[in-house]
C-alpha cells in the first residue's frame, strides 16, 4: 500500500493536469465517471437489497415452522445475513470514497471550464421565529433538507449488520445448548462468516493510488 503523498495545492493540481483544453477533458471525464459511479452505487444496492431481503424472508419462514433443525438452520442463515449486509456497509463506504473523489475532481476542474457549477447549492429561505406551528410542521414533512443518501444507506447497512448477529446469537444459544456441543455444521459456518467478514473488511480493500491527504487541504 503506498503512502499518501503531501497534499496538492489547487495551483499545482491544475498545474498537473495541463493546458485549457486537458482541463476541459479532464473535467468532462470526471463528470462521466462521478455519472458511472452513481449508476453503480444503485445497482450495487440493489443487489445486496435482494439477497438480504431473500435470507430474512427465509429466517421469518424458518421461525414459522416446527422444524427440529429450525434453530441450526435459523443460525445458519443469520450467519449469511451477517455477510451479505457486512459486504453491503463495506461496498458502501468504497462507493461514498469514489464518489467524493469525482466530486472533488469536477469542484476543482468546473471554474475555469464551467463556473462554480457543482458547488453552488440553493437553499431554501430558513423559517423565522414567527412561523407557525403548521409552516414548521409541513417544512419537517415535505420540505427539502440536507441529508446525503449514501450516509443514510450506510447507516441502514450498519444497522441490518448489527440485526443479523442479534438473530444469530438468538438463534445461537439453543442449537449451542444441546448435549451434542460441539455443533460440527454450525460452529464452522459461525467462525467462518466471522473470518469472512474480517476478510471482506482487510483484504477487500482497492490497490492505493497515489494520495494526497487531507483532501479538504487541496482548496488551499
């Protein structure tokens, strides 16, 4: 992994890049590739939306049934879960990296090519003091307000991570309990769904490019 380099002024960054007409290009690659990773971040969402949908349904028809393995199989598939939302929180904060990335490209190139375009937000005007219970009410319900959908959506994975290791250890504790410890189908299944999950967070990580760190330093 390679060490982050001193960070870049914004002059030298530009400097880098070359003349007028590189920069244009260059902005314009930034603008299609932050376009790509959009679509993918969808589409990866998507995916993971799917499989964790299918595994919880599976567990809840599992705990419907009077099966004699319901407890092994229920930890089983909580143990699929786990991996399926573990991957998804990891996928989101390497999609939320690439994206910031591209937007701090297009922030840095837009200027001089297309004005102060992807930086300038319009807001609304704030309510003053005298605004009534109902304009308050109806600004929380349907205004607009400044939330980031990639933060929500890692918060949401992190959270349906934390659910499946509540349903593990719920369905866990009887199939640990019975006179036949150790479990030889479930316990491996448990610890390797654990070294999974270290491996998805280790080694799951891309080749490092070259850095310049902190990134907010670029703007000086």
């Amino acid at each position: 992994m390679s060490e982050p380099s001193e960070p870049l002024s914004k002059a030298q960054y530009l400097e880098k890049l070359g003349d007028s007409t590189k920069r244009a290009e260059a902005l314009k690659c930034a603008l299609d590739i932050r376009k790509f990773e959009i679509e993918l971040y969808w589409k990866r969402a998507a995916y993971f939306w799917t499989f964790i949908g299918a595994t919880l349904a599976g567990y809840g028809a599992l705990q419907a049934s009077s099966s004699d393995e319901k407890s092994r199989l229920s930890m089983m598939l909580s143990c699929l879960g786990l991996v399926f939302s573990f991957g998804w929180f990891c996928v989101n904060k390497g999609s939320k990296k690439w994206q910031e990335n591209w937007e701090k490209n297009v922030g840095l190139l837009e200027d001089e090519v297309i004005g102060p375009l992807f930086k300038t937000v319009w807001d609304k005007k704030p309510l003053g003091e005298s605004a009534d219970c109902m304009k308050r009410f109806t600004d929380f319900a349907i205004g607009p307000a400044r939330f980031s959908v990639s933060k929500i959506n890692q918060i949401i994975s992190l959270a349906i991570t934390g659910l499946w290791v509540i349903l593990w250890f719920s369905a866990a504790i009887p199939t640990f309990s019975v006179e036949d410890w150790p479990d030889l189908v479930a316990l491996p299944i448990s610890i390797g769904s654990i070294f999974t999950c270290l491996a998805l967070w280790r080694a799951g990580r891309s080749s490092e490019f070259k850095s310049y760190w902190d990134p907010d330093d670029i703007d000086k």
